[in-house]
C-alpha cells in the first residue's frame, strides 16, 4: 500500500487536531479495543509519518538538483555549489534516518496503543502506513 501524500497527511493532522466528530467515530470502529482515545494514539504517529515523507521528498528533490549540475561539470576539481550539494544532500539524507527512526518508534507506540496488530509477514511500519493512508482518504 501507498503511504498518504503530504496534503493528505496534513489534512488529517489538522482534522485530529480540531477533534473532528466523523473522524473519531471512524477511528472508534477502526480499533475498538484502543486503551487510549485513537485521536491521541493517531496524532504522532501521523506528525511522523509527515516528517518522513518530507524527508524522503527533500532526499529526492536535492538528488535531481545533484544531478543536473553534475552532469554539465567539468572534469577535475568539483564546483563550490556541487560541494554545498552534496553537503545538503547528507544532511538531508541524515534527516531522513531520523525521521525513519523516529516513524518506527510512533509505529510501535501506536500499535501498542490501539490494540491493532500487523499481519503476519507484513513489517509494522508498512502496516501503519497503510493504515493512515486509508484513514486519511476517510
């Protein structure tokens, strides 16, 4: 399953964050035996999910950018502006591991939570994207 885009993801913090009747009620029959309110349990796991799919969209905005002043370059000694690239490209790529990490750990907490379980042969964080994803389009 595909994560949810950003706008979708944004939307659905904005509606938990404003504690959208209709959303709570989808979530109450989502997980009915959560031992926390979902908007609660939903919340970070979704801020998560946001930061890494910003990441993973920043990753691939500062590759292009890369590339395309790499492939006109001069053999030898790399340009000042390919060198700020690829130093852009590894901070932006270190933010990325974090917000992966960080995105297992919201997974984990909110599986915990909820009371939901992944199935079998199917990772946790594949499971919870999927999972806000369908929600988000709810």
């Amino acid at each position: 399953m595909q994560a949810a885009s950003l706008s979708a993801l944004a939307d659905l913090i904005a509606r938990l964050e404003r504690a959208d009747a209709t959303l709570d009620a989808t979530l109450a029959a989502t997980a009915p035996q959560a031992t926390v309110p979902m908007r609660l349990a939903v919340l970070p796991l979704a801020r998560a999910q946001l930061a890494l799919v910003q990441a993973n969209t920043d990753i691939t905005l500062v590759a292009d950018e890369l590339r395309r002043y790499q492939k006109y370059a001069v053999p030898g000694k790399p340009s000042l502006q390919i060198v700020q690239l690829r130093k852009q490209q590894g901070a932006v790529k270190q933010t990325a591991l974090i917000a992966r990490q960080n995105f297992a750990q919201a997974t984990h907490a909110f599986l915990r939570e909820s009371g939901l379980t992944a199935p079998a042969r199917r990772l946790p964080t594949d499971f919870a994207s999927g999972w806000l994803a369908k929600i988000a389009a709810a």
